[in-house]
C-alpha cells in the first residue's frame, strides 16, 4: 500500500523529475512538520537518531540567536566542517539578528552549496545524506549545506574485465564519479541521468542514463515502469537489480549485462541502451541486452577489425567447447566408439584401462571437483589461491591420474573446457555453461549424441524464447536481420559500421551520414 | 473441452490406423482393433501409453482449470 | 513490447520453415528411388508442379486474407459442414506427423540405438515439438533460423566431403532417360509430388500468421524451388555416390551416402551426424503438422490450442507407436495408401473441389458489402 | 505447471529406465579383423582379432600380444560374433574392423553371399574394411600374425594395401558396397584382393616375433581374385591388377619399360616412368553383331629412370619414349583382358555396365548372357601416354659414357 501510494506519486512528479524526501519517507513513521521552536525540532531530530553515536549536535549561537548543526559525523569531513562551517560562524557571533535564513546563508556561507529543507523529511534526508542542517530558532526552514565526502576508493583499473588495450578506467561504488565517468566520454545535452530510489530501507540511489536523442521511447517507458514496480526492502549491488527488473528469472542466462567499464557502458548507450547505475555498485547494468552482447568485449573496437573478428569467433567456439566437450566425450567414448578414428579409439581405450569409474561418473567427479577448486580459489585470500591452484593441478590432475583414477585424456578434457569457459569476457555467462554443462553430461549418458543435441535444441528453443526488456534476446540472429550481421560474429571496419541495431528501434538509426573510406591521398598528376 | 477433444482425436486416430491396417493387412476390423490394444507391438510400450495417459490427466487438469478460471471471471 | 493478440512470423521464418519441411523428411527416407538414376529428374519435375501446387494454396489464402485453412473451410461450407471437414483435415494433419515421426525413430532405432525402445524416442522428440509449439508460432519460427545455417551448411557439405573422398562418380548417372519418361511421370505423380511438396498444404494454416502477406506466395514458390534444388543435390549425391541399385535397396540413402565420405583419414564414418542433423528437419516437419492439427482444434473446438498442445502431442507419441507395427508395413503404407487416399483427396482433390466455391462465395460478400455501401 | 509436468515426465522416464546402447570403454573389445574359414561341423568357422588395449598404453605398456583371437564355429556370422563372449571378456565391437579374410575353400564351395548380406545390414559394420581372399594357408593365420612396425595385423594390411594403391596400384580398391554392386550387376562381375603369407605362420603367431629384425611371416598382397556371381573361379597375378586398375581407376603407379623392343636378354635396358594422373574410359560398342571393348587410356607421366642412352633434351627423344610406352602399355592391358575373357569368361572391368550408360537399349538386350557376349569380344586399347618432364636431370649421365664402357 505504502509503496503503491509512492509509485503513484511518482508519476505525478515525473517531469520535474525530482523525488522529494517527502516521498521517500512517506510510509515511514516519522513526522512531517518543521516546528518553527528549535527545541522541538531538536527534540524531534535527537528522538530519531538516538542510539548512533556518530550523530552530533552542536548548539550555536547567531547573533542572540540560537541554533544548532547537526551532523552524521561519518558521512562528512570533519576538517571541511570546521574550516567552511564552524569557522566562518565564530567571528560573526556578535552579529545583530537576521531576519531569515537566506540572510545568514548569504552573510556566513557565501561559498557552500546550499539547499533549505522546510520540511522535517528533508531535514532528515539532508542529513543522512551526510549534508551539515544548521537549524535556527523560530526560522520555518533549516539550512542544509554540503560538506565534503567522506573518502572514497580511488579509480582503478578494472578488476573483472581487463584489456590491453583501451581505457584503464573502472567505475567505483561512488555514483557520482561513475556518472562523471560516463559523462566526461559522451559530451552531449541529450544524455540524460534520472534519478530512482529503490529499497524500502536502503532508499538506494539509481540512476538511468540513455540519449535521449538515440534510445527508443518506449524502452525507456518499460525501463521506467519496471524500476518503479521494484519492492524490496534492500538492494546491495546492481545484481539485485538485475534480477528484478529481468523479464525472467527461471533461466540460466544472464538477460542483463553488467560491467565496470565506463568505455563499454558508453558504447551501449550510444546504441541506444539504457545504463542503469546503482550506487554502492561498481557494475553498471545495460538493458536491454541480448545473448550477443556478451561475446563482445570492448577491446573489440580498439584492436584491428580482423583480429578483433577471429577473437570474437574464437570466443563463440569457446562458448561451445565449453558447453559440450565434456559431454561429447561421454556420448562418443559410451555410446558412439564407431565415430572416433580407430588410432584415437585404440589410444583413448588404452588410457582408460583399468580405470574404476563408468565414464560418465569420471567426467562428473572431475568436473564437481574442478568446479569445487575454482570456488575456492575465489573465495581464498590472493595469497592462499595460488596454494589451492598449486595442490589442485598437482594432486588432483598429476595423482589421479597416475593412481589410475582418471584417465589421462578426461584430465585433458576438463582443463580445456574450464579454459575455455573463462574465455567470456563477461563473468555471469560463463556461469551459465558451468550449469547447463552438467545437465548436459546427464543427458549425454542417458541419449549419447542423440541427447546432446535434444538438449542443444531444448536450449535453442528457450534462448529464443527469451526477452530482455521486451526485446528478442537472439535478436540479430532470430529473427534474422542480415543488416545486423556487421558486427555480430564479426565485427566490419568502425567507418563501415553505420547503423545502431534496428532490433533496439533507434530513434536515429543512422550513428552518421557520411560513406568515407579511408584511403591514401590519390596520385597527383601523372606523376613517375 | 480439452478432455473432450483429446477423447476425439484419440479415438479418431486409433479408428484411423485400424482402417489403414485393414486396408494392408486385409484384416476384419474387428482383428486391427484388438491388434492395437494387444500389448504385443513393443515390450515397451508402456512408455508411450503412460504418456498418453498422462496427457489425458493433463486434459482433465486443464479442463478443470479452464471452469475456475471462467468461475472466477463470472463472480 | 505490448503482448500481440496474433502471432506473427517474418517471410524469412516462413522461408525457412518451409526449407527445412522439405528438407526433412527427405533426407531421411529419400525420394524417387524407384526411378533409378533419373530420380533426380523425377525430383526436378516434381519441384516446378509443386511449386505451382503451392502457388496455388496461396491463391486461395489470398482470396480470404487473414484466415487460415480452416476458417476458409468453415467460410465455405457453413458451421457444422465446415467443422467436419476441418476434422478429418485434423486427423490427415495429425496422422502425418506420426507418421514422420515414426520415420526418424525408425532411423534412429535402426541405425544408432539398437537396444533403446523405440517408445523413448518417440515421447522426447514428440517433447521438443510441444515445447517449442507451446511457446507459439514466434519462437518456432526464431528456432527454425537459428537452425536453418546448420542444416544448410551440412547438407552442402556432405556432397562436397563425397566429392573430395572420391566417391562421387558421374557416371552412375549415366543413361540419362533410358526408359523415357513413362516411368518418371509415373512416379512423379502421385508420389513425389505429393510427398514432399504437396505436404505444404499444412502451411495454409501458417501463411496467414505471416507479418507481409501480401508477399508471401513469391517466397512460398521461391522457397520451394530453392528446396527442391537442394533436394535435386541430395539425390545426385545418392545417386553418385551409391550407385541406382544400391539406392534402391537402402533404406536411408542419405545417410548410406554419407557413410563412403572418408577425408584425411580422420572425417570418417559422419553419418551419425548426418543423423542429427536430419534431426532438426523432422522437428520442424511434425511441428508444422502438430501446430496444423492444434490450429484445427482450435477453430472448431473454440478452445486456445496452447491448453491442448501437450494431450494432442502425448497422443501423437503414442499413435507414432501404433502406426504400424513394423518397419516394413510403415513403408508399404507409405507407398501403397498414404499417397492415394490421404495426400491426393487432402491436398489435391479437395482444395480443387474448394476454390470455385471460394470464389463464387467470396464475390458475393463482395457484392453484398458493395451493395450495402451503395445504400 | 505445464513445464514441471514436462519435466517430471522426462525425468520418470529417464529414471525410470536408464541407459540402454551405453557400453563402457573398458567393456569393449575393438575387432580389428574377422577371418571365416570352413566349419568342420557347421558351415563357417569365424576368427575375430581384438585389439588388446593395454599394449597401446602410454604409462605402462604391458608385453603381450597385441591382439588377441578367438575361433568359434556357428551357421552365420552375426550369430557366432555374439557367442564369442563364451571366450571373451568383452563385448565386441565390429565398427572399427579393417580386414576381412575369407578363406578361399568358402568362396569357392559357399560362395560369399551369405556372409555379405549380414555383414551389409548391420549398422556396426562400416564400409572401409578390405575384403580379403587368403590364399594356401586358412584364414585364421591371417588374423594372427603380428607385424612389428604396425602391431596390430589387420591395421598393417590394410595400411599397406593403401599405401600400394598410392605407389604402385595393385588393390581393387573394393569395399562391401562395391563388392556387392557388382554381384547383383548384369554388366560386371566383383574382384577381390588375395593375400599370401610369406614364411611360417607358426612362428609369426607369436609376440616375440617382433623382436626379430626379419619378421618370420609376412602378410603380402598377391593380385586378384575373380568371381562370378559370388563364387570365386580364379585368380590374376599382382601385374594383371595393375592392369586390371589401369582401365578403373588408377591413381598412379611405376613402371619400366625396355628401351629396344628386341633387346638381348642378357642385360636388358629399361626406362622407368612414373604416371601421376591417369584417365581411362571404357567403350563399349556393337559393330554388327560383333561386340566391341574399347579402352581409351590418357595419362600423363615423368621418367624416372633412365638406362637406355638417349639424350633427354631432345623433343624427339620424349616423342620416341612417349611411343614406346604406349604400345607396352597398350599390350600389357590388352593381354590381361584377353586373358581373363579366355580363362574366366566373366567381364571384371564394367564393360556391360558401359554398354548399359552407352547403349542402353542394346544393353537392355544382351546384358542377361553378358559374359558370353564379353568372352566373345574384340579388344581394342588406346594407349596415350604424355611425358611431361623428366625429374631434375635432362640428360642421363649414362648417356655421356663412352659406349664401349657402358657395354663392359
């Protein structure tokens, strides 16, 4: 209920597009007014935040005047405190009384970003927002200015996604430097950033940035809607998000793709996607996204095309590998010894003789215990992984094999495909094969081949059934569009890359006009 | 509905199938008929006459569906 | 974004679902074997009449745009006619799809499986199509195309891996025409035409749903000449790289062919994967025929198709099983029966029998409209 | 709903039943080669060779033999094959077999049709085993002696039979299919490869055998046999193959031809010249009521060799030498053709089978008493040999020793 009358009055503000404290503390049980008595707001304010101890008053005096700051004093420098605040006031202490606030602002702090809050909501949010409140006595509006923030993480490069070449840059937990991040690439009026708070108790900031001269209106609406229908009691990371606003939640595909890539964020944007930036998160979400996205990195576009065409092939091979080399193992070695070349069959027989364990239990263990490995060597200090990797390839590679446990060309086989599932360069899709990789060594013992593909085709038959924010997830492969192809599995020149992906509906298809090749300067005259 | 269309087509095809057999068999109907429920055509044929039957519960669910969704259009 | 009432499906998606029905079954049992090594040409004649067959079903959706077979069947016959008609073309659509059905799993029992009940395979392919068609006309569509490279590709590639093994000979093709063409016009009509090209009548339940109808009988036709190029291919590679006789005593050519291609010593012994690429193509030929039945049953049972689509399928399952009991009646019904009283009467005589009808009918709504705009 | 209940019904048949054609690595026993030789009860002995895979591992190569054999008797193949495991410990599987050795006594009484039929029908069997008519010794020798380059026996030869194909050209080059095309076909009848053993097949059985620089017993290709119907009737030595290939499909081969044509005997003169692509066709024509076979034979070739004393500069020279091997050539095919229309009387080449793409209202006539009509024949070959180069000498050294000197 509460939070229906917050998405209804949401709507009402839509085009100033501002959300006022009001509404963020609507369903909560906090009263509304500003007094004009400064003992009774004080009152108000202490009652509310008692028990933090980082919570402080400071009674001040204006003139004869009295007053207050109150502080959250974690979420604000001290020393800017003191300096802009504290400072300026001390030597005005024997000024003859104001008349309003604005007067106190304009005579002691000329220099401070500013904003009234006459509401107590807004008091409250101010502060929490790790604003300065200076309430004055019989004054019906407090003075809220913004001291500097507490100490961030730096910019870094990025930890997930890294490259070779291209920008270094990553997004950090801090909103706003990931919008100036964003904001410093795309110099353009039409970039847009509306702003939501999502979480009933974390009132987390998220923000949404599209052009809004590129991304088709109708996307956004559903974008918008989809946010505004967001109940939870608290998001932590844009992962959160993700799962909330995908059009499916009952698949193994990532139907929205994340990164913290300021430059790759940037690129989709200007193809006409909305970002989605949470604040506290690193990762950046994109919608809507479909299954290609995730095949390319942005290094693509900064290497030579033709390379960056082969790698981004390769990766759609390693995808595959990934997915079914395990289980095309089990389907050839139990069930189809006639399609193997008679040398490979004879050598592959030999390295599994006197192995105790059914192939497909072989392969399963195998594969569980690389799987138990790679979490480990997640979840362990830096220090520690190397260890875990260390014991790992030693004792379960080396002794399994040579107590004849496993056989040589499974050990093989799991090394490769564990390789070629970190190829992704997206995180959340290689975790989708790790999944379906063990349904599929089931079904490849139950059907052999037969049962892969009926898996494969089962898979087909989902992925296309899928939809990102409404949008085909294969789109650009089904339904088809051979206008798309262009930088799909391979990726064309950038000056022959003209189009946005008419699957997002642009609203400006074209990314430019002009047809220029480059080429050398033509020979002049007739010339030796 | 569903229940009855399910019992139509099944019965439609088996009838269908009984004609054809009579037709290259040069068989009675009476002789097709009892061929296709004897349970000599495949030691397994359980399997599909279990998914037969499964599908014909589904019907019946669907059916039953079908009448509360309608029941609680009406109220 | 907003959920459409109608489901629609681009020409493209048209295009290749009708590529990969025509491809399906074909490549799996293979076509004109009785006419030796002229098969290709009895293929080649067959192409250009059902291309013109299907011109023709086309015509006849044109005539009521919008409406798919059975509601034209109703708009001509009246309610309770019209019901019974588009019945038995229910029975013909469903009895079909068994019937291929059962054609794959007596492929893959035979050749792959040999101890795996039939049943099984039966109930998950027949899974697959009611998966698939339970997510609509859209997503089987979208599937066909992402399919569509491989089968294509595949096929292609076989004939070129024969070609390079060196089993390919030309001059098992040779004499070209020595009976005349008594014995291709025979088999060219009713068989061939009906079997792989006159089973596009399904796809008058499915023309209608395509988004740009106006232009869907060029690709209709154009499709069917593509497909029947590619079958004409298949057959030439049967033929070339078996021999006629052989041909004529395999039961699966293509995959028998397949099985001479031997590359670099280490591409050899494919035909399983031939096998599973066949695979997609009888997906997509019982779907067309599940979807034509549910179609059906929806029209005349006023009930949404999806409700039904998994008791209708489970039945399919199960008749695919009881359709004969073995492999020899299968084939002898093939030939003997199904051509003349199923394929011909539903595909042929009736749509004949159904188009001056239409017409006639379809004029005087006209003239009754007209008349009543004039008033 | 709908799905779980999908999924429920996949997942109880899948339980519900479990794996059905899955055979384990370690459960199977690869055959390599299948000898049949005449039962003495019952009417076929089978012989299988199975891999024995520990001898392939890497780690730990155990010493042993690496194949293992075992000799049942029975009325049909597929019946015997599945007894075998009354002896052996796995199941067998027949996709990979290479070699299949019939023992001449069955082709000759028996026939081969019987065995074939199964041999065709069954989805194990693959279609890239040569089939084998073993001469003087019984077909199960064959399937055991062990060769030390290849180990397993049957890999040996039929690695050996391709790389002759290759070099020389000595093997059919008949599979199942090609084998039983030509049973049923009017205008042809099949050939066969024959194999010989060379020492003592006692001595060869044995896995210590490997050790010894000149194998004991060897296993040697030895020309053709010729069927009619399914009934072996003769044989053709190595050279009439060669020539038998040359009207198929010869890939290429090496072969010397004398310098004079009445040289002395005492030190004859050669030129060897290797062809590397080679085109035949065959003609078949009725002149009359005279059938007539024609063989027209293009193939390009390079010499090799060089013993006579000619200069190689010389255009005329390589015309003279282009001649010589034309009519050598030419006599060598025609004389195997005649002999097998004299001796055997059936038509090995196709030569109905042309008559039947050429003629195909004639062939319709005279296709069912074929062989008569071929026995009666006139033989007419085209040879067109072209000498394209002459390896990276022109002139022989030979040629520049003063006469007197090359004679001595």
């Amino acid at each position: 209920m509460g939070l229906a009358d917050f998405l209804f009055n949401r709507r009402k503000h839509k085009n100033n597009n501002k959300i006022t404290a009001e509404e963020l503390f609507q369903q909560e049980n906090i009263s509304k007014k500003y007094y004009k008595s400064l003992e009774k707001n004080k009152k108000q304010i202490q009652e509310l935040f008692q028990h933090s101890f980082d919570f402080t008053i400071d009674p001040i005096k204006l003139g004869d005047t009295d007053a207050c700051v109150c502080y959250l004093g974690t979420m604000l420098s001290k020393d800017t405190l003191t300096n802009k605040v504290l400072n300026s006031l001390h030597p005005h202490n024997d000024h003859p009384r104001h008349k309003d606030i604005s007067s106190i602002r304009d005579n002691y702090f000329p220099t401070v970003s500013y904003e009234y809050a006459d509401t107590f909501h807004k008091v409250v949010w101010n502060v929490l927002n790790g604003y300065a409140v200076i309430m004055v006595d019989g004054q019906g509006k407090a003075l809220s200015l913004e001291i500097g923030n507490v100490e961030k993480r730096a910019i870094t490069e990025p930890s997930t996604q890294t490259i070779i070449r291209g920008p270094k840059e990553a997004f950090t937990e801090d909103i706003n430097t990931n919008i100036s991040l964003i904001r410093k690439r795309i110099r353009n009026p039409h970039l847009k950033f509306e702003s939501f708070y999502v979480g009933r108790d974390t009132k987390t900031q998220l923000v949404i940035g599209y052009m809004s001269s590129i991304t088709n209106a109708d996307i956004l609406e559903e974008v918008k809607k989809r946010i505004e229908k967001i109940d939870i009691g608290g998001v932590l990371d844009s992962g959160n998000i993700e799962e909330l606003i995908s059009d499916k939640s009952f698949t193994p595909f990532p139907l929205i793709f994340n990164t913290e890539r300021p430059d790759s964020i940037c690129g989709h944007i200007m193809e006409g996607k909305v970002a989605l930036i949470l604040d506290g998160s690193p990762f950046v979400l994109t919608v809507p996204s479909v299954l290609t996205d995730f095949f390319e990195s942005s290094e693509d576009y900064y290497q030579p095309f033709l390379m960056s065409s082969f790698i981004r092939l390769i990766r759609y091979i390693s995808f595959m590998i990934a997915l079914v080399l395990p289980s095309l193992y089990v389907a050839l070695s139990t069930f189809h010894q006639e399609l193997m070349p008679t040398q490979l069959l004879l050598s592959i027989q030999a390295q599994r003789e006197g192995v105790p364990f059914p192939a497909v239990i072989e392969i399963f263990v195998m594969e569980l215990t690389f799987e138990i490995m790679r979490e480990a060597g997640v979840r362990m200090p830096r220090a520690v992984g190397q260890t875990v990797s260390i014991v790992g390839a030693l004792v379960i590679g080396q002794a399994a094999v040579e107590a004849g446990l496993v056989s040589n060309v499974l050990v093989i086989i799991v090394a490769f495909t564990a390789i070629a599932s970190f190829v992704s360069p997206i995180y959340n899709f290689s975790i989708s094969t790790r999944l379906l990789r063990f349904i599929l060594i089931l079904f490849s013992a139950i059907f052999g081949l037969y049962g892969v593909l009926l898996f494969l085709i089962v898979m087909v038959i989902h992925l296309v059934s899928l939809r990102s924010i409404g949008i085909p997830y294969l789109a650009a492969v089904a339904p088809f569009d051979i206008k798309e192809q262009d930088d799909i599995f391979v990726r064309f020149p950038i000056w022959a890359n003209r189009k946005r992906p008419s699957y997002l509906y642009p609203e400006s298809p074209m990314k430019k006009k002009g047809k220029h090749i480059p080429s050398p300067p033509p020979a002049k005259g007739g010339g030796k | 509905m569903v229940t009855f269309t399910f019992s139509v087509i099944f019965a439609g095809l088996l009838l269908m199938i009984a004609l054809i057999d009579m037709f290259i068999w040069q068989q009675s109907f009476y002789q097709c008929i009892s061929k296709l429920f004897a349970l000599d055509q495949g030691a397994n044929e359980g399997y599909v006459i279990a998914t037969a039957a499964a599908g014909f519960i589904y019907s019946i669910a669907m059916d039953y569906r079908i009448r509360k969704n309608k029941r609680s259009q009406q109220s | 974004m907003s959920k459409k009432l109608v489901e629609n499906i681009s020409l493209w998606q048209l295009a290749v679902l009708m590529f990969t029905f025509e491809i399906g079954s074909v490549a799996v049992v293979g076509v004109g074997t009785d006419t030796k090594q002229d098969a290709w040409i009895a293929v080649g004649v067959a192409t250009v009449l059902g291309a013109g067959l299907v011109w023709f079903y086309v015509y006849l959706l044109q005539q009521l745009p919008g409406r798919n077979l059975f509601e034209m069947i109703t708009f001509c016959f009246g309610k309770w006619l019209g019901k019974i008609i588009g019945l038995l073309y229910v029975y013909y659509f469903l009895y079909i799809s068994a019937r291929v059905l059962r054609d794959f799993c007596e492929l893959i029992t035979s050749v792959i499986f040999e101890s795996t009940p039939i049943e099984v395979i039966s109930i998950t392919m027949v899974g697959i199509c009611a998966y698939m068609l339970y997510l609509g006309l859209e997503v089987f569509g979208r599937t066909g195309e992402v399919f569509i490279p491989y089968v294509f590709t595949f096929i292609i590639l076989i004939g070129l891996a024969i070609l390079f093994s060196g089993e390919f000979e030309l001059k098992n093709l040779l004499p070209i025409l020595g009976d005349g063409f008594g014995p291709i016009l025979k088999h060219v009509f009713p068989r061939l035409l009906t079997f792989p090209f006159g089973e596009l009548v399904t796809f008058m339940v499915i023309i209608p749903y395509v988004s740009h109808f106006a232009k869907a009988a060029k690709v209709s036709v154009f499709t069917v000449l593509v497909s029947g190029f590619i079958i004409i291919y298949g057959t030439l590679i049967e033929i070339a790289s078996l021999g006629a006789r052989q041909m004529e005593r395999t039961v699966f050519p293509l995959l028998s062919a397949a099985r001479e291609i031997s590359l670099l010593e280490f591409i050899e012994r494919v035909d399983l994967i031939i096998v599973f690429v066949v695979m997609f193509g009888i997906i997509t030929k019982v779907s067309v025929f599940l979807y034509g039945g549910l179609k059906g049953l929806e029209h005349i049972m006023n009930v949404p198709y999806r409700y039904m689509v998994f008791p209708i399928s489970m039945i399919i399952g199960y008749i695919a099983i009881q359709i004969s009991a073995n492999n020899a009646e299968h084939i002898e019904e093939g030939i003997r029966f199904i051509p003349l009283y199923m394929h011909i009467p539903f595909q042929i005589i009736f749509p004949i029998l159904m188009a001056p009808l239409l017409i006639w009918k379809v004029k005087k709504q006209k003239r009754r409209s007209d008349a009543n705009g004039s008033r | 709903m709908k799905k779980r209940l999908l999924l429920l019904l996949c997942a109880a048949t899948v339980i519900l039943t479990g794996c059905w054609d899955s055979i384990e690595l370690n459960d199977i026993a690869i055959v390599t080669g299948m000898a049949i030789d005449p039962g003495k009860d019952k009417k076929y002995q089978l012989t299988v060779g199975y891999v024995n895979p520990a001898q392939y591992s890497k780690q730990n190569p155990a010493q042993g033999a690496p194949v293992s054999i075992m000799t049942l008797e029975g009325n049909s193949l597929p019946e015997i094959s599945a007894k075998m495991n009354v002896g052996v410990s796995r199941r067998l599987i027949f996709s990979h077999t290479r070699a299949l050795y019939i023992n001449e006594t069955v082709a000759k009484d028996n026939g081969v049709s019987h065995f074939l039929d199964s041999l065709e029908r069954s989805p194990q069997f693959r279609n890239d085993f040569n089939i084998l008519i073993t001469k003087n010794h019984t077909a199960r020798d064959f399937a055991m002696i062990n060769d030390p380059v290849e180990r397993v026996p049957s890999l040996k030869v039929q690695k050996s039979i391709k790389t002759l194909l290759k070099s020389w050209g000595g093997d059919p080059r008949v599979r199942l299919t090609d084998f039983i095309d030509a049973i049923i076909a009017e205008g042809r009848s099949p050939v066969a490869s024959t194999v010989v053993i060379e020492g003592d097949p006692k001595k060869g059985q044995n896995a210590e055998s490997n050790m010894e620089v000149k194998a004991p017993a060897k296993i040697m290709l030895d020309g053709l046999a010729v069927f009619k119907k399914d009934k072996l009737i003769g044989y053709l030595s190595l050279d009439d193959t060669r020539n038998y290939l040359w009207t198929q499909k010869l890939e290429s081969t090496m072969i010397s031809i004398p310098c004079e044509e009445d040289q002395d005997d005492e030190n004859p003169l050669y030129f060897d010249i290797v062809i590397t692509n080679n085109k035949s066709e065959m003609r078949t024509e009725y002149k009359g009521n005279q059938p007539q076979l024609k063989v027209n034979i293009f193939s390009e070739a390079s010499i090799n060799s060089m013993q006579c004393q000619k200069d190689l500069s010389k255009i005329a020279t390589f015309t003279e030498l282009e001649k010589k091997s034309d009519k050598q050539i030419k006599n060598m095919i025609t004389e195997t053709i005649e002999k097998v229309q004299k001796d055997y009387g059936v038509d090995i080449f196709g030569f109905g089978e042309a008559l039947n793409r050429q003629h195909y209202k004639k062939a319709k006539k005279v296709l069912p008493y074929w062989n008569e009509e071929f026995a009666r024949a006139d033989v007419e070959v085209d040879v067109r040999i072209a000498l394209r180069r002459s390896g990276t000498r022109s002139k022989s050294f030979i040629s520049d020793l003063p006469k007197k000197d090359a004679e001595d």
